[in-house]
C-alpha cells in the first residue's frame, strides 16, 4: 500500500503520530485491520523528543518520567524492549525562595513551621477535594460547578495564608500544567490530581511521576511503534481537512488524500480546531474545542563533562522562584556520562524567554542554574532549548486543559465520537490524564471504540 499518496486507502485513518495515535494504530493493526497513520511533523513522537548529547546517549525535550501506577506505558515500554531506570535523586534537594537557598531532604523542604504547615494543609484539603471527583465524569462530583468556575489561584487565595506556601503551589501548578494557576479551572485540576492518584504522586520523585525514566528516551517508545507500523506511517503530512458521509471518512492531508472507514484523531484538543470538518463538528464539541487551551513550557539542557553536583551531595533537583527556570533535575543518561541538568520555564514566563535572542535565552538559562548549583553550572559545554509553545504542530505544552467553567458545560464531549471521528489524546485519560500513560491509555480506548462501531472486535 502506498500509505498516504495518491488515492491511498484503509480501514482507519489516525491522525497524528505521538504515543496515542501509534498505539491506537498498533491496537488495530493487531486486531487485522488495515491503517495509515498521518503525522505533519517530519518525525514521529509529538510531545516527546530525544536530543542525541554524545555517544548514542540522550536527554529529552519533552515528556519523559514513568511512575508508579502508569501500568499502560510501562506494560508498552516492556513490549517494545525500552527499559527504565531510576531518576537519580541521592543527595539533598534545593529549595531556593525568597532569595534564600536551602538545601533538603526528600519532599519536605526546611521552611517555617507556619510554611510548612500552610503546605501540608493545602496539600491534604486538595487530595480531599479530588478523592471526590470521579476522573471519568468530573462534572458529577459533588459541588462540581463551583468547583470548575473558580480558578485554582482564587482556591489557594483562600486556603493559603503565607506568601511563600503560594508560591510553591504557583511553581507545583507551572511544573505540572505549564499554566499559571489563576487561569487554572480548580475541577480541572482536582480530575488530574485525581487521574495520577493524588498530590504527591504528581509532584514526588521516588515513588511519584518522576521515579523512572526510559534507557534511550521516551521517543524510542514512539520510534519502535513506528517501525512495527512501517510504511502505514506517513510523515510531513499535516491533515486539513475531515470530511465524512454515511460510507466513511475522506482525509485531505499535503500527503495526498486518504479514504477510510473510521478517523481516530490523537492530537492535542486545542489543534482540533486548526482542522477544517466536513460537516462542520457538532456545536458542543466545537465550543469545547474553543475553551481547550495548551499551556507553554520550554525545557532548558545543560549539558557538562560530568554531574559535578552529585559529589557535592545535591540531587540536582531545585525548586526556584528566581525566575525564569523554576525547577530543575538531574537529567544525565543511565551511566552519567555527560551530566545533564534540565531546568523548566512555564507559562507566561516560557513565552517572554522565546522572545529574547538565542545568545540571550542562553545566558538568562545558564545563569539561573549557576544561581542554584554554583560557578561550574555556567560552564555548560552544550545548551538547548525546547520550546513546545512555538512548536506549530504542538501548540504549547504539557498538556491542554479546558478553561473554567468548560469541565461542567463540555467535559462529556472530549471523548464522545462525532460520528466517524473518534478522539484520542493524553487529555481524553481518565488515568493520568495529560501524562504519557494517559496517551497510551487514549490510543488503546480508540482503538476499542473503532473496533466496536464497526462489529470488527474480536469474538463478535
Ligand atoms: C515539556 C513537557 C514535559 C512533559 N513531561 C512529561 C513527563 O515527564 N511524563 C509524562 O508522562 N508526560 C509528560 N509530558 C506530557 C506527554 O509528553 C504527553 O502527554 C504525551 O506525549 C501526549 O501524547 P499524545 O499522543 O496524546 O499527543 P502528542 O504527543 O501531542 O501527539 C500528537 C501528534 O499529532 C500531530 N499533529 C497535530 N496536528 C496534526 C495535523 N493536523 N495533522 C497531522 N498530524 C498532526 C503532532 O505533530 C503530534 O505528533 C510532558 C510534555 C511536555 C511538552
């Protein structure tokens, strides 16, 4: 098959070739059925990409931890032969706020006890408030309207007293979700925190989201779905237009046009909105679509000859409100060899840093770093920058979240097909909702869903 060229045709077109659009495409593959999978970028793994340091060795520029409970892109890692290994984390932690660095132990950073306290409370009241939200349906949680019209800012405005607990729940909220948290639905917030298990398992390193990571990098999950997939991979071929009728769906991509039975679209909710429908979606997905927005966030890579910090007993993990990076993480490959240290600018902030010349993003990067880490972290020998907001085929990043208020009047379209169209993405996961498992889990559920409407399950 001359997957993507002229008059090209199979049983399911997907849209896009990240984690959730090759899973999807695998799923069907397996279950017998024909697909071409159509990517606009000219690589595959959408919001993962591996940068090759030295030797064969990587340092990723997009998503990258596995955790504890994210069984599905462990289960796919193990299929395709990626292992993991640990996030190196020996040593003490930076804390450095206020203009105040301190070094600590495990998540629990040395503040003021009325800090600490004001934390540990808002903590405990947010898991509370998430264990009532059930992931599937948040708009049913109890008290699910005033949940999703008030933002997460205005929560923490009320329930939390001191400046500096604010401000580390606005860099928790940056690190997570990209976005600052007054523009953060609160319900939105909670399904997430709900979707990953609670608080900690979203901001914890040992036992949390980023415990692990894959040898290789996360992309090679993407790359080796590619290549089981072959020539149905089509790249460079960014999808204008879905146009469907009673028999299927006609996709019009720069590739040529494709003619299928059923669409799965794996891509960001926000970039639906980019797509031309034939007939137009209907009104309720199309207002989601308009109140789903990505946040922005920029990966910064220092690379140096080794982690010098781990002799200096810091596990390269700093939280900052200096500005503009707001945490870092050691990032070196499995053996160490070169150190590498990640920092990460969120929001706001991600966008004034693209503005300044590449010399300038540099300099402002590094200089934060050696705030935290001392002289040595200036002295990178490599640096890069990625930078998912000007990234067209990205839109932003970590991940879209629906603007207030959106949860309870659209929610139930995320995931709800508009005819033939079926949607996959990290954000449509009721189970780590916005993460790479989430992805997995979203091409997995598609592929059910095409499987089923068209009578081609198994044993049916
Ligand atoms: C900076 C950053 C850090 C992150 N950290 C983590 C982490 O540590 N752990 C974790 O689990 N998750 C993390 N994430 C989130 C994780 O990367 C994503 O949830 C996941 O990769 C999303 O996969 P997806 O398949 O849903 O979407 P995507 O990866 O966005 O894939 C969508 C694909 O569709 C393509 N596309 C878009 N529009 C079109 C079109 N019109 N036609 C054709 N193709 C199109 C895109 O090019 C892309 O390849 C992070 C993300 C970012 C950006």
């Amino acid at each position: 098959m001359d997957a993507g060229g002229a008059g090209s045709e199979a049983d399911v077109v997907v849209i896009g070739a990240g984690l959730a659009g090759l899973v999807a495409a695998r799923r069907l593959a397996e279950a017998g059925r024909s697909v071409i999978v159509v990517e606009a970028r000219d690589r595959v793994g959408g919001r993962t990409v591996n940068h090759e340091l030295r030797d064969g060795a990587v340092a990723e520029g997009g998503g990258q931890w596995v955790g504890p409970t994210q069984d599905r892109v462990l289960a796919l890692a193990e299929e395709l032969g990626v292992e993991t290994f640990p996030t190196y984390y020996e040593g003490k932690n930076l804390l450095d706020l206020g203009g105040r660095r301190r070094r600590y132990g495990g998540t629990i950073p040395r503040l003021s006890p009325l800090v600490l306290l004001d934390v540990d409370r808002a903590r405990r009241r947010i898991d509370r408030l998430a264990r009532t939200v059930p992931t599937d349906a948040p708009w049913r949680a109890p008290d699910a309207e005033r949940l999703d019209t008030e933002t997460l800012g205005a929560w923490v405005r009320r329930n939390v007293r001191t400046e500096r607990a604010r401000s580390l729940l606005e860099i928790a909220c940056g690190t997570v979700w990209g976005m600052p948290s007054a523009q953060m639905s609160l319900l939105w917030a909670l399904t997430c925190i709900a979707s990953g298990g609670g608080f900690d398992a979203l901001v914890d390193t040992e036992g949390g989201a980023q415990q692990d990571r894959l040898v290789g990098g996360s992309q090679l999950l993407s790359i080796r779905l590619a290549e089981g997939l072959g020539k149905a991979v089509v790249l460079g071929s960014p999808v204008r237009t879905i146009e469907q009728d009673g028999g299927g769906v006609g996709v019009r991509a720069d590739g040529g046009p494709i003619r299928a039975r059923r669409a799965i679209a794996a891509i960001p909710p926000s970039l639906c909105a980019r797509i031309r429908f034939s007939p137009a979606l209907p009104g309720g997905r199309d207002q989601l679509v308009q109140r789903m927005s990505s946040g922005a966030m920029t990966k910064c890579t220092a690379v140096y000859e080794e982690p010098f910090w781990r002799r200096e007993g810091l596990t390269g993990e700093a939280v900052t409100d200096r500005g503009p990076i707001i945490t870092t993480f050691d990032n070196s490959p499995p053996d160490g060899s070169p150190g590498v240290l990640v920092g990460f600018i969120a929001g706001p902030a991600a966008i004034e840093h693209a503005r300044r010349p590449v010399s300038e993003r540099r300099r402002v990067a590094l200089g934060c770093l050696e705030a935290l880490f001392g002289e040595r972290a200036g002295h990178a020998s490599a640096y890069f920058e990625q930078a998912w907001a000007e990234e067209e085929w990205s839109g932003g990043g970590p991940v879209c979240s629906p603007a207030p208020g959106a949860l309870v009047a659209y929610g139930e379209e995320l995931r709800r097909p508009s005819g033939r169209v079926h949607w996959a993405s990290a954000e449509t996961s009721p189970v780590w909702c916005g993460y790479m498992d989430g992805a997995v889990r979203s091409g997995e559920r598609a592929a059910r869903e095409v499987l089923d409407a068209e009578g081609w399950s198994p044993g049916r």
